[in-house]
C-alpha cells in the first residue's frame, strides 16, 4: 500500500479547494502553489469537482492533486479516473475501504472515534483524516491516544484553521493537516488569487522545520 507521506511535499499542508468552475480551481491551485504548497484537495460537494480534478491536472501538473469527501466505491473511481493522485474520505465503510484499496492510490480513510481506528488498523491502514478534527477531541484527542496506537497517523481536518494549525503540527502523531482556511469559498469565487497565495505563504511559515 502506497502511503499518502510518500507523495505530499514538506509543508504538511493540504489546502481543499471547492470552486464552481474547473478555472477556478486551476487558478486557486496556481496561487496555492505560488505561495509554496505543492498539493491540493478538491472536495466532491458539486457538479465540477470532477472536471476541477482533470483540469488541475493537466494545466498545473507541478501540483499534486486529491479528492476529497469520496463517500462511495463509485466515486472512489471516478475520481481515480479523473486523475486524482490521492483520495481522503470523512468516513469510512467496508464497501468503501475496499473500492478504496482498489484504485491502488495513496489514500486516508476518515475516522472520528477510536473504534473507528481500530477498524482501520485491523485492515491495515496507517495514516488516518481525522474528521472532523476539532468536534471529535481535537489536539488533546490525538494526545491521548498516541499511546494507544503508536503507529498511526493522522490529518486532522474540519475546524483546523490558522489559529490553531501549529498546536496540530507540533504533534508527533499528525502527518500532515487539511483544511479550508486557506483558499475559502469567498476568495475562490471573488479570484482573490493573491489572498489565498498570501494564505499559503502564512500557513507554510507555521511548519516545523520549514
């Protein structure tokens, strides 16, 4: 199994993006990467995110693309088709895992308690989203547990924000950390390319070791 820290660049970060046209997400994808993230996460909560993916791929190929809220083995292969190089889920059942599994790309199964962790591990998954992050516990959840599973990971999302991303970064047990804040609906739909550049500079600067 390919793991997702194998492709992701140092800064950790995982912008999503959620654009109304696939020249949109072109454009915040080109911003984010001017500002030095060299992934994306295109969410599937409308028509375009397919064509987003496609078009992210061919135009900014220097950008690694992923798809995110993949909620079912259909869309884990369409977006497979679509060229996504990873896949993130909010949740995770047995049908998805398996269609998961199938597409052979890196991918973080969505967990929110530690039963859900357990069945991860069980299946042999190493490197978890943690949704959403902030209402399941947050930074003293993952505190709590890396004891109790010392070889898992984590990408925290939902409610992670600059306010709080380096608290999130510091910890041992997070790989890497999604969210929002850095190209939000507004800016996207405004072409406020800059401010979300300005966005991914700000959060870059937040990354140990950068």
């Amino acid at each position: 199994m390919t793991l997702l820290t194998d492709l992701l660049d140092q800064s950790r970060l995982i912008p999503i993006i959620q654009a109304d046209s696939a020249a949109a997400a072109v454009a915040a994808a080109r911003a984010i990467h001017q500002g030095g993230i060299g992934q994306v996460e295109v969410v599937l909560r409308n028509a375009q995110a397919l064509d987003c993916i496609k078009a992210i791929r061919s135009e900014v190929p220097e950008v690694r693309v992923g798809a995110g809220t993949v909620l079912s083995g259909e869309q884990a292969r369409a977006v497979h088709e679509a060229g996504a190089q990873f896949i993130v889920t909010p949740t995770t059942t047995d049908k998805l895992l398996a269609a998961l599994m199938d597409t052979g790309l890196p991918f973080a199964p969505g967990v929110s308690s530690l039963s859900d962790i357990g069945r991860m591990v069980e299946a042999g998954c190493q490197q978890l989203k943690l949704f959403p992050a902030e209402l399941s516990g947050g930074v003293a959840l993952l505190k709590a547990i890396s004891s109790i599973f010392p070889g898992v990971t984590f990408c925290p999302t939902g409610g992670v924000a600059e306010n709080n991303l380096a608290s999130y970064l510091a910890l041992g047990n997070v790989f890497a950390v999604g969210g929002s804040w850095i190209a939000p609906n507004k800016l996207v739909a405004e072409g406020n390319w800059q401010g979300i550049s300005q966005r991914a500079a700000a959060a870059k600067s937040q990354v140990p070791g950068l």
